[in-house]
C-alpha cells in the first residue's frame, strides 16, 4: 500500500464517530468525518475518498436516498451501518447499490476485514478478466464452466453454475435476493423467491461436506447470501 | 286497614318523580267552542310573560275572533310548518321548531287536534306528550266532547260525528285543569253577536251543535269532570297526607270483550265506572278455538277495541283457553277482580235456556264480584275513524274442501253399491256416518255436513226403496236417515273442535319452540355479531320481513352494525324514526301512534340501563306482528336478544379489564426486570471505565481483565436489550410475517453459523429426514427462535454433552427440535416457562430477563404453530415447535442438465 486509504465517515452520534475515527485512524486510515448528509456531500467533493462508512439514520436526508445519490456520480465502494432488526432497510440499501452491510453493534475488527475487503476488490483492475476462484476446497473454473471440491469434480446444472458464479463475482460480500435473481433469471422472476432457495440447497449439497453447516454458500437471513471467500481467491 | 298500599305509594313517587324532569301541563278545559279558553290561556300566558318567563306561542286558533287576536300582541309566535297537501298549502304546528326553540312555556291551542298526514304523530296530544317529555311546560285547550270516555255519550245526545279524540289518561296526567266556565245563555248570546264565528257560520252553528239544551247538558259533563278531577286530586292530597278516615277499598274492575260491535262501548262503560270509582281496570279477551276461527275483520274488531282500552289506561290482555267462563274466573281471581263488566248474552229464548251463556254461568259461580251488563243498543251511534286495516290472506275457503265432501259421499255409494244385496239400509246408514266422520276430521265442518247431506241423497237414491227415486218408502229408512244426520251434525261439530283446538295448540305450540330455539341458539352465542346474526334470523323466521339492528356509533348516531349484513338483513330503514324511538323509549313506525305511515316498525331495544338500540323490521306480514299474541312474542324475542347482547357486553367489560390488570402487572414486573437486569452490566461497565480512567497503578493483566469485563457485559446488555425490544415490538402488535418458502436446514445453517463463536467447543448433532422440504415463514424470526433455544440449551448443557437438532415431517406439520442434556424441566414450570419474566431460579446469574422463551412462543404462535417442552429420555429437556403444514410448497418447473 503506496498511500493511506481515506475513508469518509457519516454518522450522527459524537460518539461513535470518536470511535471509529480514533480506532481506524490507529489502523493507518485517513478519517474524514461528517455528521450528516450535507457535509458529507461537501467532504465529498473537496477531500474525494476511496470508501464510504455510512450510518443509515442521518438527521437531513434518508440514509437511502444518500446511497442512491451517491451511486449517480461514483462507484466508490459504500459500507451501510444499521441498528439490528432492520433487515428489510438493509436489503433496500443493498439493491440502491451499497457494496456491504454491518448492524451495530458490531466488532471493530469486523469493519476492518470488511473496508479491507472492499477496498483490495476496488483496487484491482476493472477490465481484468477472472478465471478461477479458490476457496478452501471449492475451485471454480468460470470459462471452462468446472467446479470442483479438492479433486472431486462436481456436475451442476446451467443455473446452479449461474448462481454460483454470481456469487462468486462478489465473493466475500452478501448478494441480496432480489440482485441473484435478477442476474440467474432475469427481471420478471425477482418475486419468485422460493427458486432461490431450492436452488442454494442443491448447490449445498453438492458442495458443502455439512449442508447444514455451510462453509461456503452463507445465508444472511432476511437479506440475502455470502460466498466465503478464504484468503485472496481470484486468479 | 290504616296500612296505605304500598303500589299506591310507589305510583306516588314516581309521579313526582317523572314530574320533576317533565314539563307540566295545563288544559283550559270547556264545555264547547267560544267559552273562551284560548283567550283565558292567552291572559295566563301573557301574566306569565310579564313576570319574565319565557313563553312562546306554538300555535293559536284565533277562528279571527278580535278579542283573542288582540292577545296575541305581545307574544312571540313561533312560524308554523307548511306543507302543501291535495294541492292547497296547509299549516302546521311545528314539532321540531319547538324543541329547537325550547322555551320555558309554549302555547298550543287545541289538544285534540289531527296533525296532517305525514306529520311525526297523527295527533297534536302526542306532539305535546314530547313536548313535555323534553321538559317544556304546555297550555292547551280541550272540549269536553273530544274527551275519549265520553265523546260518544256526547255524539249520541248531540248528533253530531267527533272525530278527534284524547285519551283520558292525557286530561288525567295534566298537572293542572282550569275550567272555562260560561252559562249557555250568555254564549249563545255572544254567538249571534258573531264573537265566536262569523255570521254564517255561526247561523249554522245555532241550529246544530249550539242548541241550549246540547249547551247545558255539554256543561254539566264538563263541570262533572272537572269535579272528578278535583275528587281524585283530594284522594291523592289524603293519601299523601296520610288522611286514613275514608280509605278508598282498591277497586278492581274486570271487562271481557268478544268480537262484537259493542266491544269499544264496553270499554268506554268501564273506563266510566273506573274513573268514578278510581279503580284499576283491566281489559281482556278470552280466545276459544271456536274464536280463532273467526274472519279476520271481527278479530281486528276485537284488537281495535284491546287498543282502545289500553289507551283509555286499561292492562289489557289476551287469553287463551277452550272455556271462556273458566278463564274469566281465573283471571278475576288472580287479579282481585270485583266487578265485571260484561255485555249483555247474545244467546237469547231456547237456545240459552238450551245452551247456557258465559253470563249465566260467570254469574252463578263468581264469588264476591258485583257484575254490570251492558244493554244492547243496536248499532254504536259514533265510530271513530277506521284504523289501517291489517291486510293479510284470509284462511282459504276452498271449494276444493267443500267439493271432498261431496266426493267422499259418492265413493261410499260406489263401494256400497256392489254390496247392496247383503246390506241392509241401516249399515250403509253407518257407513256414510263414518264418512261424514272422517270428512269432519280431515277437511272440517263445512264439507262433512255437505258429505252428510249429499250422503242423505244418495242414501235415499240408491238405497233406500224405492231405488232411483228420492222417495223412501221405509218409515224405518226414514228414521234412520234423520237420526243419522242429526249424528253427522253434532260428530262433525265435535270434530270440528277438535281440529280447531289442535291448530290452537300447534299454533301455541309453534311460538313455544320459536322462543326455544331463539333462547337455545342465544345461549351458546358469545359475540355480539353472532347474537345479532340469531337475532336477524330468528325474527325473519317469525315475523317475515326484513329486519336489521341498530346501534349507536361512536358519534351518538345510530347505524347499521358494522358487521356483513345477511340476505334478510333490512337496509333502507328510517334513522329518523329509528332515532326517535331510541330517544322516546317508545315504538314507531307502522302500527303505531308514531308515524304509522311508516312502512317498518322500529322498536327500541331496552336494557338495564336504558336504551342500547333499536330494531327495524318491516312489516311485510301485518297479523303475523300485530296480533296481540305475536306482538307479545316479538317483545319477548327482543327482550331475550337484549339481555343477551347485554350479557355478552358485561362479559367483554369483564375480559378487558382482565387483561388491563394483567397487563399492569406485567408494566411493573417489566420495570422492575429491565431495572435490575440492565443496572448490574451497567454497574460494571461504569465501574471498570472508571478505574481504567483515573486509576494509573493498574498492572497491564489487570487493565485487560477490566477491558475484557466491560466488553461482556456491554455484550449482555446488548443481548437484553434486543431482546426487550423485540418484545415490545410483539406486544404492539407491530410484528408483520415476512414469509417466505425457506428449507429448514437453510434457517438451521445460519442459526448455527451466528453461534459459532459460542458453539465452538460443542458438538451439535443436525438430524434432518427431508431437507428439501420448504416451509413458509419469516426466516429471520424462526433464526431467532433457534438461536434463543441453542443459547438456553448450551448454556444450561455441561461441557462436552452434545446439544441435538432433528427435524422431522409429521401429519401435523414441521416439528423442530432441540434436545440438550442440561437439568430438564420440572413438570410445574413447563407451562410457565414461556411466560414473560418467568424464571425457574429469579436469582441465578445463568438466566436472562425471562424473556427469550416467550418471544420464541410469540413467534412460533404468530406462525400458527405451538412450542412445548418435554423431558428427553436419559436426561435433558426437548424443545418443540410444531409449524402447521404450509397452503402449498410451490413447484418448480424443471431444468434440462
């Protein structure tokens, strides 16, 4: 890492943005911070940064018409942070185009692998193209349409490969239910939420040792999935 | 015998009473038209008004006298109320006009007035029953010949029609009546000076209704009168002043009404009788079956007269009973009754000599009853207007039945034709007779004597010699035949009765269980749209017509109930009248004094505390509601529905203040809760930041113990903390289902997966028969549940005891569950254990609020399923929940490989 990240922060309360600011700022960030919306967009055009950590409750301006401001004028990566039990508000922010979610209260380690994450995917070049993923013992050959665990070669139908690419694509970040199946079926079947789930427990038990254990294909109740992403996958 | 009556002394205090609220009523009462009762109430008014009340004119008849009109300076006039009726413009005291206005004292002329058709009331006294009803004190006018009791005696001696009348308990009830006195020569006098009409009329006037010798008789019923109500007020000035030297022995008067024309006579004579004696009277009419077989308009006669006497302040009922003297008796002896008024017999000469008459026997077995037989005079000399008529299908006289008769006699012959040579006259005799019996029994008098007539023909015809002639030779034969009609007659008769009586008795029979089943059905309803549902179709059953009831709304108004209304539900009822009997406590509508143009009848539904609603039926079916027997009926039906809506308000009071003190005590075990389980992390976390802050001799291993306790506690409190919200959100009611189709064993994986960290030393063993089953839920609530229930099990599980998760598919539905080996559950506490706040040990650090059991029974119930407990074999406790089976797993199309 040649220069520091800047990271710019939107959060109301005093306190917690003392904590962040203090605890990232130890881990080598550069911390700009905003109370509300306005400031933020401000912050935003004079010092621009290379992610934002946004609390969903702002005084000025709903948190979801922010994220879908934001997205019109860039594709800098956006974490959402939320009180719990709002699962319905994170799915939203997720689909307006926020890259990842945490509820509070949540581990400052936590934060960190998630701003590292999404910064090491922003940092790589947009037009390479990707051909394998490796986590753990799942290896996925996307051109050649292969999957295997360790040597196993496994046989997946069309969409089981199509989903499971797609999380592959955003491996380490949750993909809501209605971005999966718009991308594998297409627009008209977003309601058709039950094709999902058959789909994901077919592809769990062909990849996982313990389906009812995942190790790769999480479930973020309410929201969506995660593929798990072990170390730096893509090659 | 000093002992005053305790009824009389009740009646006492409810006449002051009801007076207190009510305004007092004054009639200037006279003899006849032009004694000058208008302009002697107009003088009173006006004194009153000088002296500061406030008095308004409702409506005065000047008839243009000037004196009168000269009166009227001063006062205001309330305007009158026009309605164009038959093409001319007509004017009316307005009702409405006057409530509006709500002076102290108002003036309407003329008590007997008839209000013009499509008024409120058809007569102006009802108008001022409200008037004082709503606390506004009246002045009137009234002649003695439109009195009720006596207008017909005025009719006969004066010849002349008087149509409007007022009931005597109206004159009876006024607090006050001021005779307007003026001997007959000096009104005649004042007539041809044309003071009270104009010449011609007053021309006409003094050949008719204006003779002296009508002046002076109208005067001395006038003064009588007024000398009776001074006479009854000294009775009620002794009785309150407790003056006991001339006790009024209670009279009790008893008149019995038939279906004849002297009927209303009758109940006029005993309302006079009653009124001198100041006895309570009582009207009845005694129903035998050969009664109920009468034509619908001698009933009616008989109901107009029932009516009558009840207006003129009679008890009046109907009875039921095959012997009109048994009943009569009775009831006499019931009700203390001392002297009957009965009409004269009808039976005269042989036939009651023969017969007997229900006088005769009443005289002779009555004891200690003085009896009064009314003459009869011929045809009653004045009617009062005809009232609406009760149309309703007569009883069908078919020739059909009278034809049967016929028949019936020519079978027989037929039958006995072949047999001719073997029978002798006298067994076919018999044979018709039997005939004739059973035509009796089958179809009824008419037919069964034309069967015995017809059967005489052709008895004589065929039969008797010589054949094919009408001509009986036989003396024998002869006898035969007369006997044998003479024994058709009588059995027909008999049978006859005999079929009345059980139509009778089906009849009565039919209202017993139609209350039977309306009390049964009432019995098991429970809520308030049940009952009104039992109500609605009971009532259609019984009394036709649509029928609906309605209730105050929140605004005061009444309305519809707001429950779906069924097919005979009445829509289209008039809130008006609705309204006004709701307000007046009273019937209206159809066949009643209010609005009887109406073509429903709003009845007021009257609880214990006063009115709660109001049915609308319509009156399809006249004599199905206004018989006197049917109108009972339909007071009981509402009665029962009343106190039943009743009970089930009582029980729902009860209930919710039930719930009320329950959920008190839960806001107070809750604080208290919340208090203790939210002070002791927070006690904790002050105290270590504190000391971490100012406290600079802490080693490094200390400092991290500090910072480590903060965190966990900080974690616990944030455990509660979700956990009382989602429990506040439950109890709001602001919980809404996001279902979904979820495998179980996805909801398992990320339950499990958000354990992790705690679950990392256990072994959790996942048994799932079908995991591709989908059930329907909202997956985030049931991960709660699992994680609640994984939590308990490895909290209370010893180390290295694996916790187990099976889940299986029954005919019930989804069962889940989580078994642990920790100390199980005591059978006492498996129920409470799902209860807010409950702890098994309230003072054990290991248990939370008491909280996360009961958001899983809140979760798993808002599901429609049910969580249990149970012990598990070997030790340990099983947790349950059983998911109700899902409407219908969708199917996927299947996809080509």
């Amino acid at each position: 890492m040649k220069t520091r990240p800047s990271l710019l922060l939107i959060e109301d309360d005093p306190q917690f943005r003392l904590l962040l600011t203090t605890t990232l700022g130890h881990h080598n960030f550069i911390i700009h911070a905003a109370e509300n919306a306005l400031d933020a967009l401000e912050l935003m055009r004079s010092k621009p940064p290379n992610l934002l950590v946004l609390d969903l409750g702002l005084p000025d301006i709903d948190g979801q018409d922010l994220i879908r401001r934001l997205r019109k004028r860039t594709d800098l990566p956006i974490i959402v942070l939320s009180a719990r039990n709002q699962e319905m508000d994170i799915t939203q922010a997720l689909d307006s185009g926020a890259d990842d979610y945490l509820t509070k209260p949540f581990s400052n380690a936590e934060l960190l692998s998630r701003i590292n994450a999404l910064l090491r995917r922003a940092g790589k070049a947009p037009g390479g193209v990707l051909e394998i993923f490796q986590s753990g013992e799942l290896k996925i050959e996307l051109t050649k349409r292969r999957v295997f665990v360790g040597t196993r070669e496994i046989h997946l139908t069309p969409l089981e490969f199509k989903l499971l690419a797609t999380l592959a694509h955003n491996a380490g970040f949750v993909v809501t239910h209605r971005q999966l199946l718009e991308k594998v079926w297409g627009a008209a079947f977003i309601e058709h939420n039950h094709y999902l789930r058959i789909y994901m427990g077919q592809l769990r038990h062909k990849l996982e040792n313990d389906p009812a254990r995942p190790r790769y294909l999480l479930t973020e109740p309410g929201v969506g999935y995660r593929l798990h992403e072990e170390g730096n996958a893509w090659t | 015998m000093n002992r005053p009556d305790p009824d009389r002394l009740l009646e006492q205090a409810r006449r002051h009473e009801a007076r207190r609220h009510r305004g007092r009523l004054k009639i200037f009462f006279g003899s006849a038209a032009g004694v000058g009762k208008t302009y002697a109430m107009l003088l009173a008014a006006k004194q009153l008004a000088r002296e500061g009340r406030d008095v308004v004119v409702g409506f005065v008849e000047t008839h243009g006298r000037a004196e009168t009109q000269a009166q009227l300076q001063g006062l205001e006039l309330l305007p009158l109320a026009s309605k164009t009726l038959r093409g001319g413009l007509r004017h009316e005291f307005d009702l409405d006009a006057a409530l509006l206005r709500n002076p102290d004292l108002i003036l309407v002329d003329e008590l007997a007035h008839t209000n013009l058709t499509g008024s409120r009331h058809p007569k102006r006294w009802q108008d001022i029953q409200e008037l004082l009803d709503s606390g506004i004190d009246v002045y009137t006018t009234l002649n003695v010949q439109h009195l009720e009791s006596l207008h017909e005696d005025v009719g006969r001696f004066a010849g002349i029609r008087v149509w409007e009348t007022v009931p005597d308990t109206v004159f009876e009830s006024a607090d006050e009546v001021e005779l307007v006195d003026l001997p007959p020569d000096e009104l005649l006098a004042r007539l041809r000076e044309g003071k009270v009409y104009p010449p011609l009329k007053a021309e006409r006037a003094l050949r008719h209704f204006f003779r002296k010798g009508n002046l002076i008789a109208l005067r001395e019923l006038a003064l009588r009168r007024t000398a009776e109500r001074v006479d009854a007020q000294m009775q009620d000035y002794r009785q309150e002043n407790a003056i006991h030297e001339v006790w009024n022995v209670g009279e009790r008067i008893l008149v019995c009404l038939g279906p004849t024309p002297q009927a209303e006579r009758l109940v006029r004579a005993a309302k006079r009788l009653a009124a001198s004696l100041h006895a309570n009277w009582f009207a009845i009419y005694v129903e035998t079956p050969a009664l109920q077989s009468l034509t619908a308009d001698r009933r009616d006669q008989v109901l107009k007269a029932l009516r009558l006497a009840e207006r003129l302040g009679a008890d009046t009922a109907t009875l039921s009973s095959p012997n009109m003297g048994d009943a009569i008796l009775q009831f006499a002896h019931e009700h203390n009754i001392n002297k009957l008024v009965l009409g004269k017999p009808s039976r005269k000469g042989w036939r009651r000599w023969f017969l007997g008459s229900v006088v005769d026997t009443l005289m002779s077995q009555a004891k200690g009853v003085n009896f009064y037989l009314l003459g009869d005079d011929g045809k009653p000399v004045l009617h009062t207007p005809a009232e609406t008529g009760y149309p309703d299908k007569k009883p069908e006289k078919t020739h059909g039945n009278l034809l049967s008769g016929i028949a019936a006699a020519l079978l027989l012959t037929a039958l006995d034709w072949p047999f001719r040579a073997f029978l002798v006259p006298s067994n076919i005799l018999l044979v018709y007779l039997l005939g004739v019996f059973f035509t009796a029994i089958r179809f009824g008098l008419w037919p069964s004597i034309l069967a015995a007539f017809s059967s005489a023909a052709l008895f004589a015809f065929f039969f008797a010699p010589p054949i094919f002639s009408f001509e009986i030779a036989d003396q024998e034969n002869l006898v035969g035949l007369l006997v044998m009609l003479v024994v058709a007659s009588v059995s027909s008769k008999q049978a006859e009765n005999v079929r009345t009586q059980a139509r009778i008795a089906s009849l009565r029979e039919r209202r017993t269980s139609a209350l039977y089943r309306l009390s049964k059905e009432l019995a098991e309803a429970r809520l308030e749209n049940e009952i009104i549902e039992i109500g609605v179709r009971h009532i259609h059953a019984e009394f036709g017509g649509r029928n609906t009831f309605l209730f105050p709304q929140r605004n005061g108004i009444l309305g519809y109930p707001k429950y779906p209304p069924l097919d005979i539900s009445f829509r289209g009822a008039d809130l008006g009248v609705a309204r006004w009997a709701f307000n007046n406590r009273r019937s209206a509508g159809a066949g009643t004094d209010t609005l009887p143009s109406e073509s429903g009848i709003y009845i007021p539904l009257i609880g214990s505390s006063g009115p709660i609603g109001v049915l609308a039926l319509q009156a399809v079916n006249w004599r199905r509601i206004f018989l006197p027997e049917q109108r009972r009926l339909l007071d009981t039906f509402v009665n029962q529905i009343v106190h039943t809506l009743e009970r089930a308000a009582l029980a729902e009071q009860a209930k919710e203040a039930t719930l009320k003190i329950q959920a008190e005590t839960l806001r107070n075990s809750l604080l208290s809760s919340i208090s203790h389980d939210l002070r002791t992390p927070l006690a904790t976390i002050v105290g270590a930041a504190g000391a971490l802050e100012n406290d600079s001799g802490l080693n490094d291993a200390n400092r991290q113990k500090l910072v480590r306790a903060i965190h966990e506690e900080a974690q616990r409190m944030s455990d509660l903390t979700i956990k009382i919200l989602d429990m506040a959100k439950f109890e709001a009611g602001e919980v809404k289902l996001n279902r979904q189709w979820y495998a179980a064993e996805e909801i398992i994986g990320s339950a499990l997966h958000r354990l992790r960290g705690k679950l990392q030393k256990r072994e959790v063993g996942v048994d799932i028969t079908d995991n591709q089953a989908l059930i329907y839920v909202d997956a985030v609530l049931l991960q709660q549940v699992l994680i609640n229930l994984l939590d308990n099990a490895d909290k209370y599980t010893p180390e290295g005891e694996p916790i187990d998760i099976s889940v299986k598919s029954t005919a019930l539905g989804l069962c889940i569950a989580v078994a642990d080996r920790g100390p199980g559950v005591a059978e006492e506490f498996r129920q409470k254990i799902f209860q807010k706040f409950f702890r098994i040990h309230p003072e054990s650090a290991q248990s939370g609020a008491g909280l996360g059991l009961s958001i899983c029974r809140a979760i798993v119930e808002a599901h429609g399923g049910e969580i249990n407990v149970n012990p598990r074999g070997g030790g340990g406790a099983v947790f349950q929940l059983q998911l109700p089976l899902s409407p219908q797993p969708p199917i996927l199309p299947p996809e080509s490989t």
